[in-house]
C-alpha cells in the first residue's frame, strides 16, 4: 500500500510525503499501475513547484519514498499542491485497496 501524508502549516500546504508500494505482489497489475499514476503525479508536481514556480524545497527520494517540503513561495504553490491532493484522493477512492492518504499539521512557522 502507498501511503500519502499531505503537510500543512498555518492552514496552507506545505508538501508530502509519500512510502511504499502500491502492488500486493509482482503479478498486481492494478496495483502496479496506480504507483505508476501516484509517482507521475508527484514527480509532475515537485517539478513544476521547483523548476516551474521557483519555489525553495527540501526534496528526498529513495526507492518506494519521496517527501516535499516547500520553504518558502507557499501562496503561489497552493493551486499545484490541491490539484495534487484532489489527484491523490480521488485515486484513493478508485483504489482505496492501494492507496492511504493522511494530513499532518505543523505548529512550526517559516518567516
């Protein structure tokens, strides 16, 4: 199962996180394909955050993981992170087998 955690600060999205695999065994081709659709969506959206938008961010992939977290531009990033989200939830109610998405909440302020 993929699990998604959406970060939020001061009401805005901040990033994600996203580990794990979405296929039950090699021969899942549901499964294979929703990490598919899951992992083009997030590289669409780091990379048009960071390289599009300009926006500064602290970025981390590794095999079945990868986290965004955005230090500064949030205003102009909100639209690109809630279409991400709305993409990831409704992929999860399509496979909720596959998917799970959470929300984190950070007390911690940028300047």
């Amino acid at each position: 199962m993929t699990k998604v955690e959406f970060l939020e600060r001061d009401g805005k999205l901040i990033g994600f996180r996203m580990f794990g695999h979405s296929t039950a065994c090699e021969a899942d081709e549901a499964g294979r394909l929703v990490c598919a659709a899951i992992s083009s969506a997030a590289y669409l959206t780091a990379n048009t955050l960071t390289e599009i938008v300009g926006a500064p961010a602290e970025i981390a992939v590794d095999d079945a993981k990868m986290e965004l977290e955005l230090s500064g531009k949030l205003e102009e990033c909100q639209t690109i992170l809630r279409g991400f989200k709305l993409h990831i939830e409704q992929l999860r109610a399509q496979y909720p087998q596959q998917i799970q998405v959470f929300s984190e909440v950070s007390s911690q302020c940028y300047k």
